[in-house]
C-alpha cells in the first residue's frame, strides 16, 4: 500500500512538472512581449531575448495611446465588441432556446445546415458582406462593422445554449404557462437566469473574437482611419522603411488589458459552461 502511494504521488506530481513546463513555455510569449514594450527599438532588435530592459520606457505607452491614436481605436473597439457580445448573446440565445425546447419540421436539417457552415472558410464571404453593408449605406460605418461582425451564423453558441436547454426540465416551462407566462416571459425571466454559465462563456469568447477582430474591420473602415478598430490600428506602428516594433508591442499590452479583466471576472461562469459542456 505504501509503494502504492508513493507511486500515485510521484505519478501527480510528474503530471504537475509537466504542465508547469508546458505553462511556461504558453505564457513566455505574453511575458516576453510586456518586456518588449518597456525597451527601446535597439535594445529589442539587439537584445531581443532578455527580460529585463536596461532603462524602462514607459514612453512606449504614451506614444501608443496618443500619437498612434490608440485612444481613438480603443473608444471604437469598445463599441464594436459590446453592441456585437450584446446582439450575438440575444440571437444565439433565442436560437438555442427553440432548437432545445420545440420539435418542428426540418429541424434536423437546419442544425445540419448550421454545421456545416463551420467548414466554410470567413473569407469566402466576404464579397456578399461588403455588396450587403455597402447596399445599405453603412461602410466605413462602426454600425457597418458592427453588422458584419454578427452576421455570422455563430454556430458553437448556438449549439453550446441548445445542449444547455434541451436538458432544463419541462415542468419547469409547465408551471411557468400555468401562471399566464408566455414564451417570451418563460424565455427572459426564467430560462435566461438559469443560463449564466452558457451566457458567461459566449460572451467571453464572442469578445475576445470581436476585439481582436481585424478583417472586417479593416474593410469596412478602409475610407475612414478614425473608425478604425485596435486589431487594425497595429498597422499604424508599420512604416515605409521601418516598424516600431517597441511601440507594437505596448498597443498590444493594452489592447490585452480588457480581455484579461473580462476573462477574470466571467472565469468561474466561463469553466462551469464549458463543462456543462463537455458533460452534456
């Protein structure tokens, strides 16, 4: 018994070494680049590896924010991600919502069709998007890219809230037509409240998307570079001959600030949903 449990133990913490190693070698990248931010352009180009930077410099920030205009793209890119978190939440929810709860005709064949759209590359869509935003006279418009960005079938979601419903009970819908709750009611005031995992870890990941978003942001503000979003505000610090690459690298310590901060106040929602997941 006691070999027995000195092997479990070694076993344990064998398997912790190895995900300590594999942790590292996951945030070094992170690391290295909050290091980058605070050095000067030689010192990066010569001294690339080190950690530490010989004189802090933290006016690498203030030239992102300001000369860059970051504080501009900032502004944008809050407006962007939280109108589309909101919009996506709402219609991924709903969909989810009857694809769990009601049998109907075809059915099985728009979950089909849903699917099957994970395997469309974004980039084949594209055209359509631009001739449909720019039809309705909303390129180089934050309600343009707004638009683009949820007109996705954001199939995952979709999925994650039909698991999800599908497995509430019924009596639950049945006392609530019993107290004169119609669908939208039983919807909103019962069904939504019993979803904050599913609705915590869809609005994490839509944010992280749509704040890093780069794409459809960058063609729909093409004609207007104050509208632009912080995924393509980066190309600011790209010159002619040269790239700030110090500059770079503090605009993308910022821009990771509010991700982290979403990230921890949703992650114990965020590991609840995708385990309820996994197990469903």
């Amino acid at each position: 018994m006691t070999l027995s449990r000195q092997a479990k133990a070694i076993a344990r913490w064998s398997v912790h070494l190895v995900l300590i190693v594999f942790g590292i070698i996951w945030i070094y990248p992170f690391v290295w680049m909050i290091s980058s931010s605070f050095k000067t352009n030689s010192e990066y180009i010569s001294k690339g590896y080190s950690f530490l930077p010989e004189k802090f410099q933290f006016a690498n920030y203030a030239r992102a924010w300001e000369t860059a205009n970051f504080s501009t793209y900032f502004v944008n890119t809050v407006i962007v991600s939280v109108f589309v978190v909101a919009i996506v939440v709402a219609v991924c929810a709903m969909t989810g919502y009857v694809l769990g709860r009601y049998r109907f005709p075809g059915r099985v064949l728009f979950m089909t069709v849903i699917t099957a759209t994970l395997f469309m590359p974004k980039g084949y869509t594209i055209i359509p998007i631009y001739f449909l935003i720019n039809t309705l006279g909303l390129n180089n418009t934050l309600a343009g890219v707004i638009l683009a960005e949820v007109g996705g079938a954001h199939v995952l979601f979709i999925l994650l809230f039909t698991a999800h419903f599908s497995g509430i009970p019924k009596e639950l819908e049945e006392a609530a037509e019993m107290d004169g709750s119609g669908f939208i009611r039983t919807f909103a005031q019962i069904m939504m409240p019993l979803s904050k995992p599913i609705l915590a870890t869809t609005c994490i990941l839509q944010f992280m998307w749509s704040w890093n978003s780069f794409l459809l942001p960058l063609i729909f503000t093409l004609s207007k570079p104050e509208l632009r979003t912080l995924g393509v505000g980066m190309y600011q610090f790209v010159g002619e001959h040269s790239v700030d690459w110090t500059g770079m690298a503090a605009a993308a310590s910022i821009s990771l600030l509010p991700i982290i901060a979403i990230f921890i106040a949703f992650q114990r929602y965020f590991v609840e949903g995708v385990a309820g997941s996994v197990k469903g």
